[in-house]
RNA sequence: GCCUCCGUAGCUUAAUGGAUAAAGCAAGGGUCUUCUAAGCCCUUGAUGCAGGUUCGAUUCCUGCCGGAGGCACCA
C-alpha cells in the first residue's frame, strides 16, 4: 500500500529519480491512522528539509490532491500524508476478489525441512526445523513457485556401526519391531555404556563391512531404516507435513569415490595426512575434509552429491537448506567447493538458518546426558496440557470438540512459537511460554478468527462491496487499511526467508480486527447497506486470517 | 588461540540508517443484562561500555566487557 502511494506521489510530481524518495516498510506511526510516511533520503545538493518542503508544494497544487486529507511536513526529511476515506474504501474494494502474485513463475525450489537422524527420536530441534521449512515453503507456493519438500535424512556414518554391532550383540528381533526408535536408541545407548577401544574398533570395522555391501549388514541397515521412518511418519502427519522425497545420506555414498577422484584431477583437492583434503583460505575458510584416510567419505561429500542431484535431475533453480546456525561453517565450506565445481551457475543455494534450542539454563542440549526433549513427547504433552486449558475455558463443548480445539490450538501455538521470532540468534526452550495463549500467539488469533465467524453467521445479512465508503468509523477505517498490507507481509517473507513478518502482520490484523468488533455493534445496525458493508469487512479479515494462518501451517476453527 | 552469531523494559521479543525505540508476558487498576472475557481500556518500565562515520545510529566501523556456537578424519 505504501509502495503503491509513494510510486503514485513520485509519477505525480515526476521525480523519475527513484531513490529520492524512500517509504518505509513497516509503519512506526500509531495504531489506527491511515498515514502514509516518506522519507527522503540525502540527495546531491539537497537538504532533505528543503526537498520536502518542495514536494509538499507540488503535491499541494497537484491535481490529485483530493487523495490526501492531510500532506504535512514532519521534521527534516519526512512527509506525513493521510489517505482519504474515498481512497482508503476505493482499494479495500479491489480486494475482491484479489489478485493472486505471480512472482515464482513455477520455478523449482527445493526446500530441505529436516534432517533426521535414523534410529535416535526426533527432538524439539528438529521440530523447529521443519516448522520453519514448511512455512518458507507455503510462502513460496502462494508466489508461485514449484517446492519440492525433502527429507535427507541421516542414515551413514561410523555411528552405523556400532548400531549393528549392538544389535548384533544383544538385540531382540521382537523389541525393535514393537518400540523401533526406543528399543535401537537403547541398543546405542548401552554400545557407549560399555564402551572401550575394541568395541569401537569392532563397530568402524562392521561399517566398514556396510559401505563395501555387506548383505547381512546392509539388511540390517535397511531395517533400521525402514521402522525409523514409518514411525517419523506419524510425527510428520501430527505436524501436517508431507514430503515429496524423502532420502538418506547412504545412497549417495558410492558416487562420492569418483566425485573425489574428479576433484583430485582438476586440482581443487589434495592429499594430506592420508585423507583428501580442499584448502579454502583463498576464501577465508578452514580447510575442509572430503575423505578421511581409510577411504570412507564423509557428510560433506555425500552432500556435494546430494547437490549435483538436485541440479541436474531435478532442475532445482533455488535449494534451500533449513538447518540451525551452527552449521554454518560446514554449509560455507560445501557452498565454496560447490562454487569452484561450477555447480551453482545460475542457481540460488542458500542455508536458511536458525537460532538453537536452548535448554533452560541456556545451554545446547546434550544427547549424552539424556536431556533432548522428544518431539512426539512434547507434542502430546502439549496437547493433554491444552486440554485442560479449553476444559477450563469452553466447559460448555462437546468432548470430541473440547479434542478437536485442544490439538489445533496446541499445534497452533507451538508453530506460532518458532515462526513468530526473527532473529538468528538462540531461543530458550520454556513451557509456560509455548503454553501462555493470551496475547502474541496463535489461539489469539485462533480466537479472533471464531468471533469473527460468529459474528458473520448470527448477523443476517450479507456482505458486500457495495457501500464501503459508509465505512467512516476509525475502527473500521483501520481495519480496512490493515487489509490492504497481506500481500506485503508476504512479499516481506519471500525477501529473506522469514516468517516474521507475516506472524507479526497476522497478530496485527487480529488486534485490529478485536477492536472494531469490539466498538462496533454490527447485528444491531438497522442502517442495512452499511451493515453489508462491514460483514464485508468481517468476511475479508476472516479470510485473511484463516489463509494467513494456513501459511504458517496452522489451522483455524470456527468455534473456539 | 582463531572464526561466526548475539547483548534493547523484571522476562520473551520488534524496529530497509530515520520521526516521541514497538509489542507480548509479568505487576497494578478498570471492564461481561448487548455478536465468545483465549477479549477490550488505562498505568509503570529499556538500546552492555567507550569511541568513530552520518544532518540522523538499536542498526554501519573500531576497541572492551558478557553469553552461545563452530574450528579435517562426527553428522
């Protein structure tokens, strides 16, 4: 909307010099008007005082200022303009229907979501991640960009070995059939109990055995496999995400031999310590490791492979990789060897990164003492603890509704949590904040959407366009402008790969939306065009909120 | 030791180099004969320290202090 009216004033008063004029993205003027700031950058020769003194003339005697009610200098550099009602409710009509973006064209990304581990239980970690990466993906399928959703999950690794040793050691067919990720964790777990040099030596060798074909061991290792991904599966389906790949490191492994040999031919590696080695400090990086001396490759490797895969099979023009920041290092060394391979021509490969989960003490979680929280643990945690909570406040549903509002607002709640931060930087794991539903969450907004429903459904009447310019209220006005910056939102999103601005805009949106129904009574207004005209206004928020929300991946019901 | 990220109100967070630094929680006060009180209204409260660049710095640069993560045979 800003964009809109700052291009508008720059056509107006011909200022063809773009960067002249500058409007901010998000507002910082008070809650309810309907202002439109710009701010006039520095330029050549020009006080920015006396440049908007210049362009409040000009605006003045244009002969479009009947669009603004209010044109006023605010200090040096900045205009304050006020939309006028008529323009305001003129473009609040366009809104229906409105014109969907196409931005991506049907451009192939890859969006990795998760990487799991095989065998271990998926814990909160991983939940953020996947959180973060389905709603990144619905962004882009809104813009018009082909996603593919991926699972690469971690499958390869000495860690392998010791798995099907302990197994082979005191592993009971029955057990892991019945509990496969607790019964195999415990199989790994009591590997480290016991510990000491042979055993690790006996594990390297039975990996070893793995990666030259083994049958008995590669049969294992696709059991392994196979029963850690059906249960993941249920995870995956609580949090409402479905992938369209779903592959492992192990099967990118034997390429990796001739990739290495490649490298080592052009130069771009070399040979040091008996491993095989890429130096990188031309670009200011450590030097990286691409096999060690036994001959086994390693995550980075794989992953080189991973990416020529997604390039050439599946003509990926943006791959973008969800995974927490202290990857980053790793996801700048394969960046660099991928950028000297000449891979990444013409192609957006980009670490969309993340702060850490940190325990309460702020500290990283650690495997070893036990402490990782597990996903599908807390998942039901939270739904029976928010069961208690709707029991508390709506007495009055029925018991299969009380379940039904419990899981949506749970689930709701939790993503809200991840998707709702900007920043890179660690967040604290804590319970009374994932379970705090008043204010900046998602069953506020949840809660706004059903009153808003309620409000459509006992009004009797209809919506429609027709008189929006009955609209005058400031309530309504500022609602009616809160509407008008969806697309905004989204397009904020897309730039940077971050869901905050769209959860803040959706939080927004609500507290704008509780405000109007709460100052002004629609089922009682015998003025019938203007009624229409505010359902309208209902209905388009509801709207808003409920496709807003379903970018963040969370739902909405009608009744809460 | 080197590299990266971070430091904003009691807590959790927001702010393309712009206006009087914005919210939520917590604390205190008010509000249900009227479309759902998971709501609405009011009050209290902050940029780690020291410099620099700029008309203007939470934002960019330098140093210091404090926290987290990473740094070739793990992934």
């Amino acid at each position: 909307m800003q964009e809109k009216v700052a291009r508008y004033i720059a056509n107006t008063l011909g200022l063809d010099e773009a960067p002249a004029v500058e409007v901010p993205a998000q507002e910082s003027f008070g809650h309810y008007s309907s202002n439109v700031a710009l701010i006039l950058s520095k330029k050549e020769g020009k006080n920015p005082r006396d440049l908007a003194l210049e362009i409040i003339e000009k605006l003045k005697s244009s002969d479009k200022a009947g669009l603004f009610e209010k044109i006023e200098s605010a200090g040096p550099g900045f205009i304050n303009f006020t939309l006028s009602n008529k323009a305001l409710t003129s473009e609040l009509s366009k809104l229906a229907p409105q014109a969907p973006i196409k931005k991506g064209k049907k451009a192939k990304v890859i969006v990795e979501l998760i990487s799991p581990n095989i065998a271990k239980p998926m814990h909160v970690g991983h939940g953020r991640n996947a959180i973060i990466g389905e709603s990144v993906a619905r962004i882009l399928e809104k813009l018009d960009y082909k996603v593919t959703r991926w699972n690469y999950f971690g499958d390869w690794g000495t860690q392998f070995g010791k798995l099907i040793l302990a197994y082979k050691m005191w592993g009971k067919k029955e057990k892991v059939e019945k509990e496969p990720i607790k019964e195999l964790l415990a199989l790994y777990t009591k590997f480290h109990a016991e510990g000491g040099e042979e055993l690790e030596a006996r594990a390297r060798e039975e990996f070893k055995k793995l990666t030259e074909g083994d049958s008995e061991n590669t049969k294992l290792w696709k059991w392994f496999t196979k029963v850690s991904l059906i249960e993941f599966e249920k995870t995956f389906k609580e949090l409402d995400i479905k992938f369209d790949i779903q592959k492992g490191e192990g099967s990118y492994d034997k390429k990796t031999k001739a990739l290495v040999q490649g490298l080592l031919k052009n130069g771009i590696a070399k040979e040091s310590e008996g491993a095989i080695v890429v130096d990188l400090e031309a670009e200011g990086l450590p030097t990286a490791l691409l096999q060690k001396s036994d001959g086994v490759s390693v995550y980075l490797t794989r992953e080189l492979e991973l990416l020529k895969e997604r390039i050439s099979k599946y003509k990926a023009k943006k791959i973008l990789i969800v995974v927490g920041n202290e990857q980053t290092l790793h996801f700048q060394q394969l960046k660099a060897i991928a950028q000297k391979l000449g891979f990444l021509e013409g192609i957006e490969y980009t670490h969309i990164k993340y702060g850490l989960l940190l325990n309460e003490e702020g500290k990283k979680f650690s495997t070893r003492k036990g402490e990782l929280i597990e996903l599908s643990e807390l998942l039901s945690q939270l739904k029976e603890r928010t069961r208690k909570i709707v029991e508390e406040k709506n007495p009055q549903l029925s018991e299969r509704r009380k379940d039904e509002v419990a899981n949506v607002v749970a689930l709701g709640a939790f993503k809200y949590n991840d998707l709702k931060e900007r920043r890179t930087s660690d967040i604290t794991f804590n319970w009374d904040k994932m379970l705090d539903f008043n204010g900046d969450s998602a069953p506020y907004i949840q809660y706004s959407y059903a009153r808003l429903r309620g409000i459509a459904a006992k009004a009797g009447a209809k919506p429609s366009s027709k008189n929006l310019s009955l609209l005058t209220e400031k309530e309504e006005l500022a609602l009616a402008k809160k509407l008008l910056d969806f697309n905004g939102a989204i397009l904020q999103c897309e730039k940077e790969y971050v869901t905050s601005f769209l959860a803040s805009y959706l939080f927004d949106l609500a507290k704008t939306a509780n405000k109007f129904y709460e100052n002004i009574r629609i089922s009682t207004d015998e003025d019938k065009k203007r009624k229409s005209a505010r359902l309208f206004l209902v209905e388009k928020t509801a709207q808003t909120l409920k496709e807003g929300l379903s970018l963040l991946g969370i739902e909405v019901l009608e009744q809460i």
